[in-house]
C-alpha cells in the first residue's frame, strides 16, 4: 500500500480506520457499560491508534506525530471554541512553508553546523565550480559555500514558497551571489553542475539517484547528507556529527 499510494491518501485512510476504530469502542462501551466516554478520551485514543497504525505501516517517521497531533488540534478547538479562522491561518502557513510535502515526502531539515565546511574540502581549490543545493530550504548552505569558494557558482533549488522567499530575501540583504530558484529539481539538467548538494529523505533517495547517474558528467559530485543512496556504494563518507549523520559521497562514472 505504502508503495502503490500517495503519503497524502494513505494518511486520510489512516485517520478513517482509527476514527471507525474509537467509534465502535464509544458505541460499545455505551452500550455495554451504560455510560459515556470523556471527550478527551476519545481524543486519545483516536491519536494513538493512528500513530500505531502509521508505525506498522512504515511510514515516515513524521507521519507519526501528525497523526497524533491532528485529533488533539480539533479536540482542542471544539473544548475551547476556538475560531476556525485561526486554523485557516494555520493551514495557509503550513501549506506555504511545506509545499507539496505530501506528494514529495520530503520535509524541511535544518542543515546541521559543519556540513558545508566538509564538503568544501573534497574540492580541488581556487577551481570554479557550479554548485545547486536541491532542497536549499532557507539558503544557509548555498550562502555558506560561497562565502567560502567564493569563485564558485552556487544555486538552490526550493519547491516550497515560504522557505525559497525566506532564502531570496537572505540572500538579497547579505548581497550574497548564490542564487535561489523556485521549483522542482526534476525541472533541472544535473549535466550543468559539478556538485548536486541533497539533504532530502530516505523516500527519494533513489529516484535521486537515478536522475543523478543519468545526467550528471563524469567525475562530478553527488553528495548526499544523512541519507545514503540504497545499494550504492559511496565513493566517501565523513563527519558522523554528535547527532551520528554522515554524508556520503558518489562520484560519478
């Protein structure tokens, strides 16, 4: 299932089973015990059978703590009346800041210290090289690299509107050179660049791959933070950081 159906689909297939789950506990515990069960109750154990149920399904790890979150969002709403456009406001957010997160499976991750000064040192130096960070998120990398190389070319690549805009803005008051591109990076040809920069998720990592040995140039760079590609066996990896990720490294062939 998990393969053959969108995240977004198999998250409201979820959130059905376990609403269908607590209904019948309510309707049996009511009829058998005469009683009523607690609002909050139901609240929770609608959440839980929902995360459990994301768990053995294999889901991302995220999906877990949204499907717990999103029955306490709307028990909280109906016990303290809270108005529907402050959660209007909150989906608008969300929607902006995670853009098409739900077909693309990958989500925002701040990019850990240290990560971009490792990746400096595999490159030969006072090269020019044509760097893209796919994923830029809010620039850091993109700006860091070429504060270091600074006779690189360095473009990021975003698909969500909010984290791009934040990134464009960065780069617009720090007079940095990298440049930030709004879209997917499908829309890109990897032969125009000598390192493709990704801190992506383990659900693309593949596909990444496979556009990646497609397209890229011989002796060009793939380098892949924290998560590796499947089967491939990395040219180098370093920098298991205090949070224990790595990033590897393929050269192309």
């Amino acid at each position: 299932m998990k393969k053959s159906l969108p995240p977004a689909l198999i998250a409201l297939f979820i959130q059905c089973a376990a609403f269908c789950c607590t209904l019948f506990l309510f309707i049996a515990y009511q009829y058998y015990l005469l009683a009523i069960i607690p609002i909050w109750v139901l609240v929770i154990t609608q959440s839980s059978l929902a995360s459990l149920m994301a768990i053995w399904l294999k889901t991302a790890y995220w999906w877990r703590y949204i499907h717990f979150s999103f029955p306490v969002a709307i028990g909280i709403a109906i016990s303290f009346n809270i108005s529907n456009n402050i959660f209007l406001a909150g989906f608008i957010l969300f929607a902006v800041l995670y853009w098409s997160v739900f077909l693309t499976q990958v989500p925002y991750y701040p990019l850990q210290k240290g990560v971009c000064e490792s990746v400096t040192t595999l490159l030969p130096n006072q090269e020019r090289l044509k760097v893209i960070d796919i994923g830029s998120g809010l620039g850091g990398f993109c700006m860091k690299f070429v504060s270091l190389r600074p006779e690189s070319i360095v473009h990021g690549v975003e698909i969500a509107p909010l984290p791009w805009l934040i990134s464009y803005l960065r780069g617009r008051v720090a007079a940095s050179p990298a440049k930030f591109i709004l879209g997917n990076y499908h829309q890109l040809d990897f032969a125009e660049f000598d390192i493709v920069f990704a801190y992506l998720s383990p659900a693309v990592t593949l596909d990444l791959w496979q556009k990646a040995s497609k397209e890229m140039r011989p002796k060009t760079l793939l380098v892949s933070h924290e998560f590796p590609i499947p089967n491939i066996q990395p040219t180098q990896s370093f920098g298991a950081t205090k949070h224990g990720k790595i990033t590897y490294v393929y050269a192309m062939r």
